[in-house]
C-alpha cells in the first residue's frame, strides 16, 4: 500500500517528556559504580544520543565502562525508568489529526525496542502508531537506520520530526524532509545548524503544519460525591494522570467555572442566605450551569480538550431533587434546557456515607449554607445519588471513597483512562 504522507517522530523529547526517568536511572548508574552523580546540565544531555556514546562523552568512560553502564541502566530504566514519563500536551491530538488523514505514523528512537514499545502502549499511543522502531540485538542505533525501517514500502511526501540534530541528521541522511520541535531538549540553533527544513516551536505548530483542518471533540468528565468525600484531592490527582498521558485537561466546577455562574454560586452558598427558597435554589443552581456549559464546557471539548468538572447536574438533582426533596425527575426536568444534551461522558461518584463525609468536611472547614444541613438532608442527598447512579449505570464510576487517597486516586485514574480509550480518544 502507498501512503501519501507519512511522519515519523523521534520519541524522547518529541512524543514524551522523558527525563526524570532517565536522569534518575542516570544517577542510579553513578550510584551503583560509585561515581560522582552527574550535574543538571550533564543530565540533559543524555536526552536523545545513544547511552553508550554519553556515558563515554559526558562521563568519561571506557567503552567496557559504558557497556556495564548501560546494562545497569536499562535494568532499572526498564523496571521502573521508563514509566516516569508524560506525553507532551497535544500531542494526542496531533496523533489523532494524521491518523484521520490516512497518514502513516511511525517512530523511530534511538530508545531499545522493547521499552519504546512498552511507553507507546502503557500511554495508549499504540492505536495512532502504525510502526516503532528502536535499537534491537541485530540493529544499532544509527538514525538513519531507524528511520528507514520506520518507513513504509512506498510513500509520498514524509518527514522526520524530532528535537535533536541526530533526527535532523537521520532524516536528512534518508532524503526525507525534516522538522526540528522546540519543546524538547534540543535548541533552535541546534536544528536549524543541522538543516531542519523546519521549526516548530510548540506541539501547535507542528499540529497547524501537518493538520490545520483537523478538528475533533475531546471529553466531558465530572466528579460527584457528598462534602467531605474527598473531590478537591482526587480532581487533582485525576488532573495529574491525564496530564501524563498527554490529554489537556481543563478544569472546573460548579456552581462557578466563570464570571456569571461565580456570582450566582456566591448567592447560593452564602450563609447569609439561609432564607433562600428552596426552588430559588434549585433555579440558580440551573441557571449557572446554563452559563457554565455554554462559556466553558462546550468550547472546551470543540477544542479537543478534557474538561473535568467538579460537580454537574448530578450534584443538583442530589442535593435539591432529594436533599430539599424538590423530586429527582423535577429537578432534572428544570435542567434540561440548561444542559441541552451535554453530559459527561463518564462521572466518578466517590462512594462514602452521608455521616463519615459531614465528619471529614466539618473538621476541615467552616460549613457553607447547604452543609449546615442536618442528617436527614444529607441521608436524602445521598440516596438521592444511589437513584441517579441506578438509572444510569453506565456512565458513572463508582470508587470507595473510604481508602487513602492514593489508593482511591490509582482507581480513578485507571477506570477513567480505559474509559477515554474505549472512546477513541
């Protein structure tokens, strides 16, 4: 089969920010052979060229000295190295956007085959990667080598992209077009030096070259659960993992997520509120999720993004539909316009009893209004949750919330990510 377009990426410091776990297993080395541990700018240049030519270039060694080294360090790289890692942002997207066009998309590193196989799949990158291509026992790790075997049979247009000049070089040395990225570990004048045929300074740019046209929604995800379950802890740590992974998460909450639904949220928590109405709440509450789909969430996932929401309508038909026992159906009914269809495409529920979160957020801070709620609200909130979870099962993610929160946070991250996979995302 022919192939119009291909492009080949470099992998360290082109697909994923790879350096704490080779500095890391850097410094093991120099530990294990009782070596002075390399400084930050030795360590950043281990980034990109074969192991052996860097432990004899910036540390000095023989060459059985670097053949020992190396050994060591893939060892401890291949245990634990290699998953100290994180995709850079965009790129997912820009992966996504070729793959659509019916590029071929292939990476060739300078990286063993066996761990670059193993990050390509332990990101979920594998489905936009038609071929890898590292170092093995019968191949070395000469760039042009690599790139020719990451080609196709037969291709059209291509191009070597990565962020040092040994990819620029290799590309070259191929007679494919080359592109130098300045997000990496390389400099401009250091791609431009070995003739890139172009720059790109951010993940942007490289997507705006190759895909400009390319335009895909990205996900709404939600988190609900009781005060004091544990949400603030676990938005970030869900944040973090998905930023790993290489998604571009935007978070936010409600009631709030921007200027008009801020100032309603004001109004609804105030304690000096407490003569609200109960269908006054239930209505602003409507109101600032309105305001909050249109002006953040939507144009969040038209732009490919994650938006994760701490709290959603759920939140509402809980604590209103049952805690102020306004009806599950009724409540949902008066969110429908504000919604208009858009829904999360998976909702963690951090599971815990109404009793022991009142107990954890009372000890935390000062209540706000609807936490000053006696037992029965919240007992009414929190079967008002199992309803929800019952009529829809599929969507929401139901995580004990009684662990530690690394536990709790291993589940979520684990759950939600095979869920955006599943999504194709």
């Amino acid at each position: 089969m022919r192939y119009d377009k291909c492009v080949i990426f470099d992998l360290d410091g082109t697909l994923t920010r790879s350096e704490q776990g080779i500095w890391n297993s850097v410094r093991y080395v120099a530990e294990q052979l009782h070596l002075p541990v390399p400084d930050a700018p030795t360590l950043r240049k281990f980034i990109g060229p074969p192991l052996d030519y860097s432990f004899q270039t910036w540390m000095g060694m023989t060459p059985e000295q670097a053949d020992e080294a190396t050994r060591i360090y893939r060892a401890r790289y291949q245990e634990v190295g290699l998953f100290e890692n994180r995709v850079y942002p965009g790129i997912r997207r820009l992966l996504r956007g070729l793959k659509a066009q019916g590029c071929w998309v292939g990476v060739a590193t300078g990286k063993p085959q066996g761990p670059s196989e193993r990050i390509i799949e332990h990101f979920g990158l594998a489905p936009f990667v038609d071929r890898i291509v590292g170092p093995t026992v019968k191949m070395g790790a000469e760039k042009d080598a690599l790139i020719r075997k990451a080609l196709p049979g037969e291709y059209g247009e291509a191009w070597m992209v990565g962020d040092r000049k040994f990819d620029v070089e290799g590309g070259r040395a191929v007679g494919i077009r080359t592109l130098g990225v300045g997000y990496g570990y390389g400099s401009e004048e250091e791609l431009r030096a070995a003739g890139c045929d172009a720059y790109a300074a951010t993940v942007q740019d490289v997507i705006d070259l190759f895909c400009p046209e390319y335009k895909a929604d990205g996900a709404f995800l939600s988190m609900e659960g009781l005060d004091g379950s544990g949400k603030t802890t676990q938005m970030g740590l869900l944040t973090e993992a998905l930023d790993c992974w290489g998604f571009e998460v935007v978070t936010s909450r409600e009631p709030g997520g921007c200027k008009v639904a801020e100032a309603i949220r004001g109004v609804v928590l105030s304690r000096e509120n407490v003569g609200m109405t109960d269908v006054t709440e239930a209505l602003l509450y409507a109101a600032a999720r309105a305001q909050h789909v249109r002006e953040v969430i939507r144009p969040a996932i038209a732009a490919g993004k994650v938006l994760l929401c701490d709290r959603f309508v759920d939140s509402s038909v809980a604590y209103q539909g049952g805690g102020r026992e306004l009806g599950v159906q009724w409540v949902l009914d008066i969110n429908t316009p504000a919604v208009d269809g858009t829904l999360p495409l998976a909702t963690v529920y951090l599971d815990i009893g109404h009793r022991e979160s009142l107990r954890r957020r009372a000890a935390a801070t000062e209540l706000d209004r609807l936490e000053m709620e006696g037992d029965s609200f919240h007992a009414r909130t929190e079967a008002a949750y199992r309803e929800l979870i019952a009529r829809d099962p599929q969507r929401f993610i139901v995580v004990d919330a009684t662990r530690s929160p690394e536990t709790i946070g291993q589940e979520i991250a684990d759950r939600v990510l095979a869920r955006l996979m599943e999504a194709g995302l």
